[in-house]
C-alpha cells in the first residue's frame, strides 16, 4: 500500500507547476486505475506494508476517496478561471486525499485516530478558503469544535484498550469482548458525531452551505463515511455490551431520521436541503450497524458509498445551478426546464437515485438495512415506511420545484451545460448504478 501513498506525495510539485490542473487530474485518474487493478483477497487484511493494509471496507472506501477527489477537481474549473489560488486548492485535495487514502489504510488503531483527526484540516481550510459566505468562519468553528470535542475520549479509549490488549491492530480485536459501558460510550460518540446522529447533526448544514463545492463533496462523499467506517470496525469487540445499550440509538436514529425528512421539506436553501437528506441517510445506516448483523453491516456499507456518490453528484448539480443563476434558493432556480432542458436530465436520474430508485447502489443498501432492522424488531417497520416515503416525496419536491414553474424574471439569460459537467455528473451516475452488477463481492466480506 505503501506505492500508492508515495505515488501521491511525488503529484504534489505538480501542484505548484504553471498550467498543470488539469495533468494533476489525470495523475489522479492514474492512481485510481492502479488502485482498481490491485488483486486483493476479500476476505481478510490483504496488499500488506508497513502496518497499511486493505480489506473489502477498507478498499471500497480508498476508491470513493479517490474517485470522489478526482470529481472535485473537476467540478472546481471556476477557480481555475477566476486565479482563485488554484494551486493551493490543488495541493490542499492532494493532502486531504493522502491522509483519508492513511486513515482507511491504516491497521492500527492509533494511527487511524491520528489520520482521523487530521483530515478535518485540509477540510477546514477547503471551508474558510474557498467558501462563499462571511458565516463559513462560523460554520468551519462548529465542524471543527463538535469533532474535536467528541474526539478526546475517544483517543482515551484507545490508550485504554492498549493497556488491556498490548496491541493496536484492528484485526486482532475481533478476538476481544469489553463489557464496559463507559468504554463502549467513548469508542463510538466521535464517529456518532462525525456521521452525524440526530442530536449531534448541527453542525453538518451549516458546513455544507458555507463551504463550496468541492468543500460540500468532500464533506458528503467521505468525511460522513469515516464515522461509519470506525463503527464498523470498533463494533466488532463490543458485542456484548451493544446488546443492552443499542435499542437506545437505534430508536434515537429512526426517529431523528424520521424528523429530519420532514425538516427537509422546510428548506428554502437547496444545499441545505440535500445536507438534511445526507443526516436521514446516515441514520439508516447508523441503524443497521447497531443491530449488529450480516445484513445491517453489509447493507451500511453499500448505502455509504451510495450515498457518497449520489449525494456529491447532487452538490454538483447545485453548484451548476448557482454559478449560472447566483443564488441557491429554491424560489429563484425555478423552471430551469426552459433554460437548461438536458440538465433536468441529469437532475431526474440523481433524485430517482437519492430516492433509492433502482438500479442505484441506494436500493439495494436500504433492502438489506430494512432486511436488517426488521428481523431485528418488527415495530421499526413503522418508522422505517415514513422515512423510506419521505425520501422519495424531498427528492421529488425538490425536482419538481427547481425544474418546473414561471421562472424568475432576474434570470435573463443561462447557458446550457458545457461538456465538462455533463462528463461530471455522468462519472457520479455511472459508478452509481453499474457497481450493482458486481454488489456480490460486498456480501462476500466476512
């Protein structure tokens, strides 16, 4: 693992180079195809070096990372257009990237809290630089103060379980069972934070709306998934004390899920609206991790990376919009239809996919989540109908608003899509919808 680490460090120079954005890009794409043609075991830790290794979470993970990075060059032209500091955007995704690539890498439990932490950096600096809005100072404050906050018993746990193990390798703890509530409390409140549950989800809208949009993607497509990723893996030597306690989060999630569709259909703000749909998303998968079973981890993984993609393409849509008509509110991008006609393309296939409409990756993560809820207790059934209905009726709604109607008379002229978005948005679908011919290899992790 450790070719694909260097490989990205020697791309850095690149950054600082005239007139190379676009070939840092295609190092990037580069690195992604070595990454896809890695021959990997999917069934344990496997591509060993200097306590980095990948398993199938892990892996699938590091190629949304990437994939997800590439797409926010991409979709940052406007900075290339404008000189807005170019080469430090560049070299700010290049070490955001490196250190996310060292925290899904990483074997150690020490080292993933280390690169845990350290990509909120890069991200903070991805807020209060390229923002847009004089609240982005605010906004970057709360991510940063929420994280950190949750973040220190966390770091005490991990002394604690090194005093009890005499070793930090992930893999191992599956062999160990700690009974112990305030253990089990401190090991998963930051990555609760970072997903974000209901209670500790303030501070993800207020980041997304402020941030821009490469800031907005990175956010949605990797950073909620970290928190996921480390319950995945902390799980696994709590089960006995998760027994007792997770009835508690699992209603908590539902019905903060629950609540947050209907808040979503109280924005005006359509950044705002798809920052609220990412919490209900996450409290889904939230869900199947805490009960614990094949279908709930499994199903929590396909609906991450899902998510990250769908979620991301959305964002991406949004920024279109913004940068033709320059507001984000839903009562000014009305009747885009009669501006930008094959854009209302693109914006149906990413709602019907944020619905989890097939063949998106999204259905099938909720069939295997509600598979797992269900045989976990009948009566989240209720619950999950609402939510599973309410996501259908704000992905439509907000279509429905932004394509349809008199638009506004302030917009007098837009013009169409240009090629390098089309491109965009059909690198988000495609991943999207295809990976589900070849979703048998999720099933197969053990």
């Amino acid at each position: 693992m450790m070719k694909f680490i260097w490989f990205l460090i020697f791309i850095i120079p690149l950054c600082f180079m005239k007139n190379k954005f676009w070939l840092v890009q295609m190092m990037m794409f580069l690195l992604m195809f070595l990454l896809m043609l890695l021959n990997m075991n999917i069934y344990y830790f496997s591509n060993l070096s200097f306590m980095f290794g990948v398993d199938i979470i892990s892996y699938s993970l590091i190629l949304l990372s990437v994939w997800i990075c590439i797409l926010m060059v991409m979709a940052s032209e406007n900075l290339l257009m404008k000189k807005n500091y170019y080469n430090f955007f560049l070299l700010n995704i290049l070490l955001l990237l490196l250190l996310l690539m060292l925290t899904f890498m990483s074997m150690n439990l020490f080292m993933f809290y280390l690169f845990f932490e350290g990509s909120l950096i890069p991200t903070l600096m991805l807020i209060i630089g390229w923002g847009y809005q004089v609240e982005r100072i605010q906004a970057s404050m709360y991510l940063l103060f929420y994280t950190l906050f949750a973040s220190l018993p966390l770091l005490l746990g991990i002394f604690f379980l090194y005093e009890k193990m005499d070793s930090m390798i992930i893999y191992l703890m599956k062999f160990y069972n700690f009974n112990l509530f305030i253990l089990y409390f401190v090991m998963i409140f930051a990555f609760l934070v970072k997903m974000p549950m209901y209670f500790f989800h303030l501070w993800l809208p207020k980041a997304h709306v402020e941030a821009s949009v490469s800031g907005s993607m990175i956010l949605a497509g990797i950073m909620l998934k970290l928190g996921g990723y480390g319950m995945l893996r902390v799980m696994i030597m709590m089960q006995e004390v998760n027994l007792k306690f997770n009835y508690i989060f699992i209603s908590i999630s539902l019905i903060g899920g629950f609540l947050v569709s209907i808040i979503c259909f109280c924005q005006i703000d359509m950044k705002s609206l798809i920052a609220y749909s990412s919490i209900a998303h996450m409290s889904f998968v939230l869900s199947g991790i805490f009960t614990m079973n094949y279908w709930g981890f499994m199903g929590s993984l396909i609906m991450m990376l899902g998510h990250g993609l769908c979620s991301s393409g959305m964002f991406c849509l949004v920024n279109i919009n913004y940068e033709r008509v320059g507001s984000r509110s839903l009562f000014i991008n009305k009747g885009m239809m009669s501006f930008m006609p094959s854009m209302s393309m693109w914006w149906f296939m990413m709602s019907s996919s944020n619905m989890a409409a097939p063949p998106s990756m999204n259905l099938l993560g909720e069939i295997s989540l509600i598979n797992s809820m269900v045989s976990w207790s009948w009566m989240t059934m209720i619950l999950l109908m609402l939510i599973s209905f309410f996501s259908a009726g704000y992905s439509l709604y907000l279509y429905s608003y932004v394509q349809h109607g008199k638009f506004h008379s302030g917009i007098y002229s837009c013009y169409m899509g240009v090629s390098r978005e089309y491109l965009l948005l059909m690198l988000h679908w495609l991943p999207l919808n295809l990976f589900v011919l070849k979703i048998d290899l999720m099933y197969l992790c053990i």
